[in-house]
C-alpha cells in the first residue's frame, strides 16, 4: 500500500492507517497514526491506535503515554479500556489493570478480549497465592466464568481454552481440565500449552516430555519435569534438568529455585544454598524490606550487632532455630531475630543469649514491604541476614550438623502440667498426630491425608493417642472414634495454633508423634520427641540424606510413586510395637 498522500483528511488517514494495522503492517500503521496527530494533536482514535500499535511493538511506556491520552477521550469505549489494561499489565500494574478489563467489560459485556483477559488475569494472580481462602476461591470461579464465556464466543481460541482449563485445576477439577484440554489436544495435537496444563492433573511425566518434544526451549516445562522426578524419586535425572532449564532461562527466579531444590535434595549444600537466594526474587516471596544495614557473610564479627530477618513459614522458622546456638559463636556478636511472635517465648527461653522481637508489620499491597529503619537504629543493628540464608553460612555440609536431640526448650512448668493431665489418661506410652495442615494449599494436596489413613496407628493396643491437629477438626475425631473403636485426647487447654509454647511442652511430654511435614512435626524435632515424618518424596531439606539432619529425633517415610499411606503407617505401627 502506498503512503498517504498530502491532503488527506484525518478520517483517511485513520482508515490508511488501520489497513496496514489489520495487514500486521505495524510499523507503517504507527507512521500513518502519528501523522494524525500532526494534524489533530488530541484525535482519540490515533490515540488509541497508536497505543496498540506501540504495544504490538514491545514499547510499552511509550503505549502507555498514548492510552493515558485516549482513555478519557473515549471514556466509553470498551476497546480502549482493554487495551490500556493489556498495557497495564506489563508495567506490571495489576490493580489498575484489573479495573481497566472490568470497565471495559461493564462498556460491552460480551467483549471477549476483555473477558478473557480478566480471567487470565485473576489466575495468574492465584499462582502467586493458592492459600484456600474463601475470597481466592471465589476469584478463581469468577475466573472460570469469565474465560467460560470468552471461550463460548471464540471457541477457536485455543490457547483461551487451555487457560480455562488451568483455571478449573486452581479449582481442583483435574477431570473437568482435562475433559477441556483432551479437546484441544484432539483438534491441535502440537500444541505444547495444553500438554504443559495437562501434566498439572497427573502424576506421570508423558505429557511433559511430549510438551518439551514439541517446545524444547520450554523452560517451565523442563523445570517441572525436574519436579516431577524428584516427586518420583528418581534422584539422578533431577539436576541435569535443572541445570537444563537454568540454561535456557538463567534470570528466572521460579527456574533457579528449581535447582536449588534439586542440588540440596542430592546433598550438594554449597551451590545448594547460595542457589536457593534466587527464593527472594520469587513473584510469591519477594518483599521489598527497606532500612537494613548491610549483609552479612558469613564472617566472625569484631563489633556491632546482627539482625536476621524473618521469612517464610513457623515449619521453616523451627528448621532454621536449629543454627541459633551456632550463629552466635559465629558471628561473635550479639544477634536480634525477628520472628513470629507465637514464637518468642519459646525462642527467647531456648536461646537466652539472643533478643528476639516479633515479625514487623508487612503491607499487603502489590509489592509486600518491610521498613526496618527503626528497629535497625532502635538496636543499633550494622550487618543483617535472612534467615533462610543462615545455613549457607553454617551448615556447609551434612557433618556440619549438630547431633544433639533437641535445641527448643519448653517452659519446665507448663511441661510439669501437661505431664500430670497425659499420666491422668493411664500408664500406657502416648502418641499424638496430626495429618493436615493448618494452612491447606492446593497445590500440595497429596502431601497430607486424612484421618482414618491412621487406621494402622489407632489399631497399636495399650497406647494413648493425642490429637495434636491444629484446626478445627471435631467431627473428624468423633468419626474416627467410633469408626476404630478408640478414645482419642484432646488438649482443650490450649489454641494448637497459636500457643506454640504450650504446644512445645506438651509435645515434649508425648513418647511419639506422627504427622506430615508440617510445623508440628517439625516443632516435635525441635523439642527431641521421637518422630515420624510422612512426606510424598524425599526433598531439599532432607539434603541427600534419608532423614532429617536438622532433627536427629526425626524418623522420614516417603510415599512416593505408591498409591496410598497404609505400608507406611504399618511400618510405623511396627516401629513403635518394637521400641
């Protein structure tokens, strides 16, 4: 097509200019739009355009200055609307860019773009948080909804399809997923996305290897197939693909975590840890902590005070206590940790010659954020560390362990006291469990069980159970009770959840406890009660070992490639019988 020619009006040109846009002429189509400009400075369609055309273009700022400019010219068109979110998102600005699709489908309600573009927003917001929190739950189904009709206007949209049937797996339908994505597959058999989805609602590898045969340099996938051995046990092919993926994204947080995990999980601890910092670049771990002195590393200390920060989980904060003892000696000068305030009473008791302070506050906006500047010039703190990076400055090796029992000391009293109401429930040895946990995340799912998987457990004779399940869970216990024929204690006493430091003495009093890798498994090695530790397979914290080196009192189970826990819990029960 040729250029405009002088003297065309503004209507021509647009015109001229959509022809090239709709040819993919991008570049043409941008020329044509600016010309209009020349002439009509504020014209809200070369606005508009010309915003789509700089998208289109990867010049993302530049389309967001034209779309600014449009938006309230055209204040109500649908299109603009979904446009200047589309650009939103790249900033990354997901609340405004939320609000930008909602107003543009509240302009056109059948706006398929927009509908679509809602819906894969809302998801890709749940990959950040899959917490089953009613208000996520009631997102994800209104992302169901919003992709069902956008799909039910533009079947032929495939990829909108396989998106749909990612966001009826954040719901935890793999059957109705993978009804959906069968269909894609069925019309489009070389499509690697729906491959990718699909391997998300089965435990087997296929449909990852056929997504890595169709898109080789597919990263994610690669990484996930490193997951999915290591799920599976099968140890050896799970660096190299690590390593694989790293190769072809190496800037990719979620990708070198991936490998963080799979060099800790086969005992290589010190390209493990300085790996696993890539966990502060994660979308779901990342806060902006501001006010912190410099880092430490590693090194002895002539003067001055350490902060270590707080991070992730309490299963991980009573992990990493394990270092505390050794921190100290190490940095050879006086430590403040900021931890979970159920936890201080305990911390502080267990480690008196380190002053804990309770987590700071943290804002809940897009970016959390963390202002240390207070604390820092309240306890004249000068180095700071984060306290899942503490074993990559102790804990170099395996051997570098410490082989005592327990490091967390219970309050004597309050142990004195659960001792008296456990020997109230007779002379026989007492085992507590849990099978959940507290917090129930939907992509872990399968690494807990139910109730009466215990079943081998409640049939031991001439012992004592105690529930040490931390929610609510009455109507589960009674139906136990009466399905086994058991009594089963309950520590009324105390909030399981958030009175850690009675939960610590009671535990201590118990003889044994069995339970997934939760915090009150974890909280049972901290205080040296013989353990059982049920995981699904064999990971980073079990650095190439068969057990637990942060916990020696800790005995690991793996269930692995097997359909059920039961051989476990047998194995268990025999455990217990023999000791």
């Amino acid at each position: 097509m040729k250029a405009p020619s002088p003297g065309k009006s503004v209507e021509e040109l647009i015109e001229i200019g959509l022809s090239h846009h709709n040819a993919s002429r991008i570049e043409e189509a941008f020329k044509v739009y600016q010309k209009v400009l020349q002439i009509s400075p504020e014209n809200p369609d070369a606005l508009h355009f010309l915003g789509v055309a700089c998208h289109q273009l990867h010049n993302n700022d530049l389309a967001l200055q034209f779309l600014e400019r449009a938006v309230p010219l055209k204040p109500n068109n649908s299109a603009v609307f979904n446009h200047y979110g589309s650009v939103l998102l790249t900033i990354p600005n997901l609340e405004m860019a939320e609000h930008a699709f909602r107003k543009a489908i509240e302009l056109r309600p059948l706006n398929a773009e927009a509908l679509f573009n809602l819906g894969n927003l809302i998801i890709s917001s749940h990959e950040l948080n899959l917490n089953l929190e009613e208000m996520e739950i009631e997102r994800t189904n209104e992302a169901v909804e919003l992709l069902t009709k956008a799909t039910d206007q533009q079947p032929q949209q495939l990829l909108w399809q396989v998106k749909l049937a990612q966001s009826v797996v954040e719901l935890g339908d793999n059957k109705k997923a993978q009804e959906i994505l069968d269909q894609v597959i069925k019309i489009k058999p070389d499509l690697a996305e729906a491959y990718f989805v699909r391997a998300q609602t089965r435990t087997q590898s296929k449909d990852l290897l056929k997504c890595v045969i169709l898109s080789p340099t597919s990263h994610r996938a690669i990484n996930n197939l490193g997951f999915l051995k290591l799920r599976q046990g099968n140890l050896k092919a799970v660096v190299p693909l690590f390593e694989k993926a790293t190769k072809l994204a190496p800037n990719d947080p979620a990708v070198r975590w991936g490998l963080a995990n799979g060099l800790l999980a086969t005992g290589n601890l010190l390209s493990g840890w300085k790996e696993a910092r890539w966990r502060h670049k994660k979308p779901e771990l990342f806060a902006e902590r501001t006010g912190l002195p410099k880092e430490w590393n590693g090194e002895k200390l002539q003067n001055g005070k350490l902060l270590v920060y707080q991070e992730q989980g309490i299963g991980d904060e009573l992990r990493f206590a394990s270092c505390f003892d050794d921190l100290t000696k190490t940095a050879s000068v006086p430590c403040v940790i900021e931890t979970d305030a159920r936890l201080v009473p305990l911390l502080s008791r267990s480690f008196p010659k380190i002053e804990f302070i309770k987590k700071l506050p943290r804002s809940l906006e897009n970016i959390t954020k963390i202002d240390f500047a207070s604390v820092v010039e309240k306890h004249g703190l000068t180095v700071h560390a984060a306290l899942g990076d503490l074993p990559m400055h102790l804990r170099p090796s395996v051997e570098s362990f410490s082989t005592n029992d327990s490091y967390l000391t219970p309050n004597s009293s309050h142990s004195d006291i659960w001792r008296k109401r456990l020997n109230s429930l007779g002379s026989a040895k007492k085992i507590g469990f849990c099978w959940n946990t507290a917090l129930p995340h939907k992509k872990y799912g399968d690494y807990f069980f139910s109730i009466k998987e215990l079943a081998p457990i409640f049939s031991l004779k001439n012992f004592s159970l105690v529930n040490l399940q931390p929610t609510e869970c009455e109507i589960e216990l009674k139906a136990a009770e009466q399905e086994f024929g058991v009594n089963i204690y309950r520590p009324e006493e105390i909030d399981m959840f958030n009175d850690l430091d009675q939960v610590s003495a009671l535990i201590k009093e118990l003889d044994f406890v069995i339970g997934p890798m939760t915090a009150v498994i974890s909280m049972a090695g901290a205080v040296g009660t013989r353990c059982f530790g049920l995981n699904l397979h064999k990971d980073w914290t079990c650095l190439g070992t068969n057990r637990q080196p942060w916990t020696p009192s800790m005995t690991c189970f793996y269930k692995e490639t097997a359909n059920s826990w039961r051989n476990i819990m047998i194995e268990i029960t025999e455990l217990i019988n023999s000791q």
